[in-house]
C-alpha cells in the first residue's frame, strides 16, 4: 500500500498549495519555509493538486470517491484552492499585458528620439535609435513567436539521406509494389 502523501495530510496544506500556486521561486523555498521535503511537493504539485483544482472547477460535480487515507480535503478546501488558483493565474495575466505595454512605450520613445535626431541632423544618436529600434522589432517578432529561433536542418540535402533512400529501395527490390508505394511517398514528400 502506497505511503500516504505528506503533504495532503500537513495541518497548513492550504498554505502551502497556495504558496506552491503563488511563487516561481521554486518547491524548494516552500519546502524550507514549512518545513517539508521539496520531493514530496514536487509529487503533491504534480498528482494531487490538479485533482483537487479540477474537482472545485468541474461544471457538474459527480460524486467523487476519495479514501480518506489519500486526499482528506473537504470540497469547500478544494473550491479555496482553485479559487486562489484562478487569482494567482489572473494575476500572471495582468503582468503579461503589462509587458505588452511597457514594451509599446519603450517602441514610442525609440521613434521619438529617432525623429527628434533626424530633425536635429544628429546622424550618430539617428544611427542608435535605428538600431534600437531594429532590436525592438526582433524581441516584439520573437515574443510573438514570428522569429523561429531553432535551427531548421533539411536531411533531404544530406548525403547520408540519399543512402538511406537507396539502400530502403535496394531492400524493397523483392517486393516491387512496396518498392514503388515508398517510391512515390518519398518523391511527394520532396525527398
């Protein structure tokens, strides 16, 4: 019989799932502060709280089955739970889109500083805010996911690829259907 989970039976678990909820610092800060052991957070994050989120949150809340050896949380414990869940998640929303902003007005004051330099003739501060400005662009495209950041490799240029190709052919000269259904695959996927 598994060992009962540490962390469901604690007398603050409300506490420390809502820390567990609250920080990006990681389970090992939490663990210190409660004195737990990172491990049994980690497991209790990972098995038992999105059970106990998704229970308060189901739209139509069938009886659940719970053993009071595994989970003795009460439902209005769970509702608490993934209400502070829906806060701690509102919250990270807000941050984003403050991000978003913060980034608009740093792009205004680039093209600001960039027409005032062209009007001033300041080539050197114009050559800045150009460049600034260009950097800008690239960060906004990446957090937009516009800029592929990973290395695209083609196999089909690779020598090694046209080997494989030939020796999967040679393999299927017995079997001339499947020779020729590989065949035409590979020449309409461009290989």
């Amino acid at each position: 019989m598994p060992k009962p989970c540490s962390i469901c039976h604690h007398p603050e678990r409300k506490a420390i799932e809502k820390a567990l909820l609250d920080t990006e610092a990681g389970h090992r800060k939490v663990a210190k502060r409660f004195g737990v052991s990172a491990s049994a957070l980690f497991r209790h994050r990972q098995n038992h709280l999105p059970k106990l989120i998704a229970r308060a949150l189901a739209v139509k809340p069938a009886p659940v089955h719970r053993e009071k050896a595994h989970d003795p949380a009460t439902d209005e414990h769970a509702l608490e739970i993934a209400q502070h869940h829906e806060i701690v998640e509102a919250e990270r929303d807000r941050y984003a889109i403050d991000v978003t902003q913060q980034l608009k007005a740093i792009n205004a004051a680039c093209l600001e500083v960039l027409r005032q330099a062209r009007a001033d003739g300041k080539h050197s501060i114009l050559l800045r805010a150009v460049d600034r400005i260009v950097r800008q662009i690239e960060l906004q495209a990446r957090l937009l996911g516009q800029i592929q950041e990973a290395q695209t490799i083609n196999v089909a240029i690779l020598p090694e690829w046209h080997g494989i190709r030939q020796a999967v052919l040679e393999a299927l000269r017995p079997f001339p259907e499947a020779r020729l259904a590989v065949a035409e695959a590979l020449r309409r996927a461009g290989l």
